[in-house]
C-alpha cells in the first residue's frame, strides 16, 4: 500500500553523435527541405540551383528569359526557391552554388539554341569563366541571394569551375560592384574541381574568399582523364585513386594554410566510408552527403573521430614511457 507503481521508462532516444568535423547535406529542390532539414545535418553544403531551372521554372533558358523580359519572374521564382530552402534550415547555413550549367544541358533548356557547340562541354563554356562572358547571367545568382540575404542571412555564396586566378578575380570584382559584394556577412565559397587549383589556392585566398569545397566528380574526372558520364569507363572512375587523395589533400592543406575553410561535396564521400574517414583524418572542416547517407555519414564520422583520439592518446601514452 502506498507504493506507486512506476510508470514504465520511455524507450531511450538513440542521442545524436555530435561531430568535430560538420556534416551538410547537398540539396537541390525545395521539395524535400523540411524533410531534410529536420534530420542531424549542420546545414546545405551544396544548394544546386540547376535543377530548379530544369524544374521549378519550367525548363527555359535564363538568357532566353532575359531576352523575353521576363528577368523578374525568374529572379522571383528562384528567390522563392532558395529562400524555401534557406528558411527550412536557418540558422544553419545554405551554401547556394552559381548556377554551372554546362552548354550542352543548357542548349536542352527552352531557348537553348543561343549555346556553343562543344566537343567537350565538361571542360568547356561553364562555370566561373561563363560568368565573366555573360556577367548578366551571374548577376541572376547575385540579384536572387540579394533578395534572398535580407531576410535570411544564412545563405552563402559558392563559384564553380574556377579554373584561373583572373576569371576568379573579375567574378568577384562582379560581386563587388553589386549591392550584394557590400554585405560582408555572406561568406565567399569557390569550388575545387581542376587540379590546378591545388597550386593556385594562396592566390585565390588573396582575392578574398572564405572557403574551398572540393568537387570530387570532376576532380577525379580531371585528374584521372575519365569521363564522369561515361559508361564505358566507370571502372577508370575511382574517387580513392593515390593520385585523387593527393589532389584533396594538397587543397585542404593549403586551403588550410591560408586560413580557408574546407568541404568535400562531391558524390564520393556518400557512398564510400574509406573517404569520410580519410577526410576526418586530414582535418577537413566539413563534408556535404546526399540526404539519404547523412546519418551513416555521421556514424562514420563520429567513430573516425574516436579512433582519432585514441592514436593520439596511445601515441602520446607511448612516449612518457
Ligand atoms: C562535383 O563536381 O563534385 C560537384 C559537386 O559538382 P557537380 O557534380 O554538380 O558537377
Ligand atoms: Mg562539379
């Protein structure tokens, strides 16, 4: 008598791993933000806008949009896109990527007909040298995260296919005369994608960025001479190629070096654990997984990060002996 019966314990929650090293999701539609959003992810490492031209605004050309005078409607869908998604997230921050269509997805796009034909359109018309040919299509990025930043300030800048130290300086110079280049809370992100980046990272750190996230499907692509697409050739395709690792860690190290944050957010890291471990072990800052690997990427993480630990403590252990 008197003795109350316990209510039975509550299942205990499975407590999320907390990581050192921060883990994004690449996201590239609005579709899924809250969804995602509501998972232990630290944020949108890679916001692909492509797939919401293809998408959302229906499949047309942006230059074709601007020739038809319908530059706004695309600045206000866009906006609604990413500001979806930036919203979903915050605080947590949205690395929205320029758009990098490449000219021959491009000449897929309604009014597509305005584009070059390349033989090699993966190492041809795209990324940041497009931006300083057709400066109007980057200031569709600038004017969107414009709009986007005053209400949500977790959005950040990323520039794709950097592959020279003066088509980077004219972007950002762009950036600059924009009202946006005046918000200085925006970090400044570009991709490493062409090996050649590797070398010139001290230089493009002088030009005032704050991150380096490295593109592993064409860095591999490039550095092995394999067509990412190619079917053929998957087998040549190996992100954990000797000569690939060394391309990523030369950049995180000299990324590093200049004070530069670092990401990986390319395919690689979210289907082979080998990767995330060898990541965590060079002291990346952060990595950017598809949403269906983020948990398993956490888990990965979080034991490489033990494993970490208990190397330096044996290793220190052993040398008092
Ligand atoms: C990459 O190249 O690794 C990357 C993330 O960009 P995308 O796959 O969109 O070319
Ligand atoms: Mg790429």
């Amino acid at each position: 008598p008197g003795v109350r019966k316990r209510p039975p314990l509550a299942p205990m929650a499975a407590a999320a791993e907390t990581t050192a090293t921060t883990l994004y999701v690449n996201l590239a539609t609005p579709d899924a933000a809250e969804s995602v959003a509501a998972t232990d992810v630290d944020g949108v490492g890679l916001l692909r806008a492509e797939f919401m031209i293809t998408g959302a605004l229906g499949g047309a050309h942006p230059a074709a949009m601007i020739a038809a005078g319908r530059r706004q409607e695309y600045i206000d869908d866009m906006t609604a896109g990413v500001e979806h998604i930036a919203a979903a997230f915050a605080p947590r921050p949205v690395v929205y990527r320029a758009v990098d269509l490449r000219s021959n997805e491009f000449a897929a796009l309604e009014g597509g007909d305005v584009e070059p034909d390349e033989d090699n359109p993966m190492i041809g018309y795209r990324g940041c040298f497009r931006y300083v040919r057709e400066p109007e299509l980057f200031s569709l990025d600038l004017d969107v995260l414009h709009r986007v930043r005053q209400r949500l300030p977790n959005v950040h800048l990323m520039i794709p296919f950097v592959r020279t130290r003066w088509e980077l300086a004219e972007c950002l110079a762009q950036l600059d005369r924009h009202p946006l280049g005046a918000d200085r809370g925006m970090h400044r992100w570009i991709m490493a994608e062409v090996p050649s980046v590797a070398y010139w990272i001290p230089a493009y750190a002088r030009l005032g960025i704050d991150g380096v996230s490295i593109g592993s499907n064409d860095l591999t692509q490039l550095t092995l001479g394999v067509d990412r697409d190619s079917g053929v050739c998957k087998d040549l395709f190996d992100t954990m190629d000797p000569a690939v690792l060394d391309a990523i860690d030369r950049i995180i190290d000299r990324a590093h070096g200049c004070g530069l944050t670092t990401s990986l957010c390319g395919q690689a890291v979210s289907t082979d654990p080998r990767l995330a471990e060898h990541l965590v072990r060079r002291g990346i800052t952060s990595v950017s997984v598809t949403a269906d690997s983020a948990a398993r990427t956490r888990r990965i993480i979080a034991a490489a990060e033990r494993r970490i630990l208990l190397d330096h403590a044996r290793a220190s252990a052993r040398t008092k002996e």
